[in-house]
C-alpha cells in the first residue's frame, strides 16, 4: 500500500511536471514584468503552471537518498514519512510574484459546490486524475475557485481555461490543499491555444 502511494505521487509529479511544460504561450513568464497587481479591465496573460512555483523549489528535496522499497507498509518510518511528504506537499510555497495577476491558466476540475444554477465552487489541478483518483499535487499547483457566475454544463474532471486574478490563501478542502484563490471572472470549456495568441 505504502508503495503504491509513493508511485501514485511520483507519477503525479511527472504528470504536474509534463503539464507544466506544456507551451501554453510563444515565450516565457518573466516575473520581472509582473509587478505590482492587476488593475481592473487588465488582460488576462495566459500562464503554464510551472509559473506558481517558486523557481527552484523541490518538492522532493527532503526525501533524497530514501529507498521506498525498503519500507514495509507497517513500518514505523514509512509512516512517518508518509506523514511528512503530505505536509511538505500542503505546505508548498508559491510564487509570490504572481499574487495579483491577472491570468488565463487551464486546467481540470475538482467540484467542491454544485448546483442546479452551476458549478459555484472547484478545485482547479494541472492533470487528470488529481485529488480523485490520484494524490492531491502539491498546494502551489492546486487554485481554489469560485466563479464570479456560477460554471454551467461543467463535471469533475472537465479541461477548461479559467481567467481572473491570482490571490495567495492557503484553503484547506475535502479533496486537497490550495495555495492559490480566484474569484475567476470567465470559466471556458478548454480548447488548444491558436498560434499567435496570448
């Protein structure tokens, strides 16, 4: 069982890091140029999710060296070990650069609070599977969200792109961990980028 968790999460980290890698826009986010908040009627800048992250942050850092097939499932140190990676894991830093933007970032849905008017209330992560049928990824990679209108027509694990501002709050659900809020101003189905577009 222990085993199996620990492959769960390393998968989900190579899942995060694969996503994160995704060219959602020609060129990269220069945090230099993203200072200061967003001012109302901002554009939102379409980001990847290795954005959130603090630039050489690992979340993996403390567990160098450790044989996980040593560790039997009852054991003490497996256990305690276990225990630490989720702490590491909900306690993940973000990057501060990016409190107050304005952005556009797509991802999958985690509902948290539906209803017949629409979805009021999700978890956005940056793969399939996250917080459902796999580990919750770290909290800088999980967005709580709640529309500024309720998300119509949307299901758990729907790709779409959300845009609104970027707000640090460290929210614990039912289903994970989140480092970042948004009161997200559009809620769209997901569709690739066209080329040329920010």
């Amino acid at each position: 069982m222990l085993r199996k968790y620990f492959l769960l999460v390393g998968l989900s980290l190579l899942s995060w890091r694969a996503w994160a890698q995704v060219p959602a826009t020609p060129g990269p986010v220069h945090p230099g140029s993203l200072q200061g908040r967003a001012q109302p009627g901002a554009a939102f800048r379409t980001i990847k999710w290795d954005a959130l992250v603090p630039p050489n942050w690992n979340p993996m850092a403390e567990f160098k060296g450790v044989n996980f097939d040593l560790l039997d499932d009852g054991d003490p140190r497996a256990i305690a070990m276990l225990k630490k990676l989720r702490e590491v894991w909900d306690s993940a830093p973000v990057h501060t650069a990016m409190v107050g933007q304005a952005v556009r970032i797509p991802g999958y849905i985690v509902p948290l609070e539906d209803s017949k008017e629409g979805m009021k209330e999700f978890l956005l992560v940056p793969y399939f599977g996250a917080c459902i049928h796999s580990p919750p990824p770290p909290a800088n990679q999980i967005i709580h969200v709640k529309p500024q209108q309720p998300a119509r027509g949307m299901r758990s694990m729907d790709a779409v792109w959300i845009s609104g501002v970027l707000e640090h709050d460290r929210i614990d659900t039912h289903m994970g961990v989140s480092g970042w809020t948004m009161a997200a101003q559009r809620v769209e189905r997901y569709e690739e980028p066209q080329p040329g577009r920010r």
